[in-house]
C-alpha cells in the first residue's frame, strides 16, 4: 500500500521496527504465502516497501535548483476476517522518506482504513468504508504549485473519509439499484496563513441503476450531487459550490480478452457566489483492459471534468482537467515483467485575471513511466523504475521537466 504524509518522525521508525519484529516472530506461524492465520479467524498480511531513487528536480521549478536522492521506507499490517457472506478488513501503513540533499522535504505519511462487506441477503449488498490519514503535498504541488521554491518545507493535511454503498439485486438479476455517499474532509496542519483557504469538507449523494444485457455488457446510469463546501474565504470570495453528474455507460468483463468501464454525461458546477463562472458541459470516464495475449496487455485510460482550485496563488473558478492515458505490461517469464505507460494531460483554466485583464491559461503535462519488475523469491519483488515529467504552460507559469529512477523493494512473509 502506497500513503503520502505526516506522523512523527520517532513514531514512523518505531512503526517501522515493531512491523518488521511481528514478521521476524511469527513467520513459523503462516499456513498460506504471506498470510499469518489465527484461531478467532482473522488473517494477518504484513509486507515492507524499502525504495531508493533519485529525483533531479524536487520542488518542480524551471532551473531545478533542487536535486537529491531519497530513501523511503513504508511498513503495513493489514487484517481481513471472512465471517460467511460478510468481511471486514482493516489496514494501518507508514511511510518514511528521507532527502540526502534535501531535508526540508523528509516527510512521515500515516494511513488508516477500515471496511466492511455486507450481506444480510441475496439482493441486499452493503460496503462501508472508513479513511483517516495524516499525508502531504511535495513542495511544488497542489497549495504550493507554481511556487515550491518559496516553501521551507511540505504541506501538511489531514483527511477523512466515511463511505457507503448500497446495491439491491442478485447476482441473477437483469436490473440492480445502486445508492451510495460519500463525506470527506481536508485540513491543513502548517503554512496556515495561506493554507487555512484551502481547508474544506464534501458531502456527495448518488445513485444508480444496472441492466444486464443478455452478454457480457452492462448498461449503467448514474447521477450524483456534491455540497463542497470551503472553511475560509480567500480575498476573491467564497468557492462553495454544488457539483452534479449524470452519466451513461456500460461496464464489461469478457473473460481473458477485455474489461472494461465507459460512461459519457454533464457535469454541472454552480458556485454560491454569482460572480463566479459556472461550469456546465461534457463530461467522461473510459477505463479499458485489453489482453490480446495472456501474457501480454494493454491499458487505456481517459477522463474529462471540472475541478476546485489547489494552488493558493490562482484566481479562477475552477479547471477542466482532460487526461489520456495507454499502457503495455508485459509478463516475460514468471519471474520478470515489465511496464511501459504514457500519460497526458491538460488543465484548462476558466480565466485568469492579472492586472485587472482576463488572460486564458492551459497547463500540460506529459509523463512516460518505464519498470521492471523481478520476483527472485516467493516474499521478495524487485521494481526498478525510471519516471520522464514534462510540464508546460501556455503563460509560463509552470515550465519544468522532472526525471525520477530507482529501485523499488517489497518484501512479505
């Protein structure tokens, strides 16, 4: 499990040495690969993620006046009980990073999660899920994108989670019915003068109906609506806004060919200032999977949709974030594989006011990812990996390129 943020430094290494001494003491223990079973039922999965890469570019400026190497270690302990159609499972992670070159950036993430699957009956299906996390933003991003060089040190936050989804229909039904919602809420811990304008809290409510087709297709319609809602207003006024979705789509799964997720709608945003721009029009998610070989597979991906503003120092109402994604794994032997993905996005701002004129602004952004993933050992997996950024704006407000390589180690019971 991969988290990103701030517990103390002392408690992320004594979290690191009590997870690795539960694996040392009870390994004699497993009955299956990486699992340590126990009388009362509840299974016990702990791995370790160590990493050490380099990064030539930290807080994502034009002159990359910043480059260090960075080590990160990530202990977790995850918990599932399966008690006849329900189970509930439970996980607790760390990460630790250090900058050699860097300190200002070493930073300690914390996770927590819950969840629980429910079935009291056939047509009855219930997932609830719990998040609390103590995580960060790298100098350079979200609040401080655009100025990282200015920041001492990363942006620290908070965020919770709660999470319900309900579907009614059996696993034999043509029709099923889906509600779900959804809160969620974000503080930030440091930098408050500017960051307490970025602290909000969300309420989503959806629903949903499914027709299974008589093959292997379902058409799926959706609609949801948010309150976001923002704890201080910045100088350009309130950003609280309503936030609604209706999309229609099909999900697939052909077996050992294709799956798949595709749903086309209208995004509506409407501010509760009037002088804010509202955003209404197209909006889409495509996830597809496409495996022509059984050891060998594609993977596309693309989205469309208007979000909030992170960084404190713009002025619009909001982004349409446009991504386009493709990917080709590759499994050359059992114990090697490899991944090859490009990426590219685009944010268009709404408007951009300097000086008192409104100016248009589109950042893009390119990204290439190459890894190589070697398993010599049934608990040990071996990734080395080389990331290629390329950032551009249309104002030169954020102009940079960014290469990121190292070797990525996982180890389990």
């Amino acid at each position: 499990m991969c988290i990103k943020t701030v517990v103390g430094r002392k408690t992320g290494f004594q979290l690191s040495c009590i997870t690795l001494a539960l694996a040392a003491n009870l390994a004699h223990a497993q009955e299956q690969e990486g699992v340590i079973r126990t009388e009362s039922g509840i299974d016990f999965i702990p791995s370790l993620q160590a990493e050490l890469k380099h990064d030539d570019n930290v807080v994502r400026d034009k002159d990359a006046t910043v480059s260090s190497w960075i080590s990160t270690l990530a202990p977790t302990l995850r918990a599932n009980l399966v008690d006849g159609p329900n189970s509930y499972s439970f996980a607790a992670a760390v990460k630790n990073a250090v900058y050699f070159d860097s300190s200002a950036d070493n930073f300690t993430d914390g996770y927590l999660d819950a969840e629980a699957k429910l079935s009291p009956a056939s047509a009855h299906n219930l997932k609830l899920k719990a998040n609390n996390s103590w995580l960060h933003e790298d100098r350079g991003t979200g609040v401080s994108e655009g100025r990282g060089n200015l920041q001492s040190e990363e942006t620290r936050f908070n965020a919770q989670t709660l999470q319900a989804e309900y579907e009614y229909g059996s696993s034999g039904s043509i029709g099923k019915l889906r509600a779900n919602t959804r809160f969620y809420n974000k503080d930030y811990k440091n930098f408050r003068d500017l960051t307490q304008y970025r602290d909000y809290d969300s309420l989503q409510l959806g629903g949903g109906f499914v027709y299974q087709t008589p093959g292997a297709f379902k058409l799926v319609a959706e609609l949801s609506t948010a309150e976001i809602d923002f704890k201080t207003d910045d100088l350009s006024g309130s950003r609280d806004n309503t936030d609604n979705n209706y999309r229609l789509g099909a999900e697939w799964d052909i077996t050992a060919l294709t799956t798949g997720i595709l749903k086309l709608g209208y995004q509506n945003k409407d501010f509760d200032l009037a002088v804010r721009e509202k955003f209404t029009g197209f909006s889409w998610e495509a996830i597809v999977q496409w495996l022509p070989l059984t050891y060998s597979g594609f993977d596309f991906s693309t989205g469309r949709r208007a979000k909030d503003v992170d960084a404190l120092n713009i002025n619009s109402d909001y982004i349409i974030e446009t991504t386009y994604s493709i990917g080709w794994n590759h499994q050359w032997s059992e114990q090697l594989s490899s991944k090859l993905s490009y990426e590219y996005q685009t944010d268009e701002y709404n408007r951009v006011v300097r000086l008192g004129t409104t100016l248009g602004r589109e950042d893009t952004r390119k990204i290439i990812t190459a890894e190589l993933e070697s398993k010599p050992l049934r608990w040990l997996t071996l990734t080395g990996f080389v990331n290629l950024e390329d950032r551009t704006s249309t104002l030169g407000v954020i102009v940079y390129d960014r290469t990121v390589y190292g070797l990525n180690v996982q180890m389990t019971l």
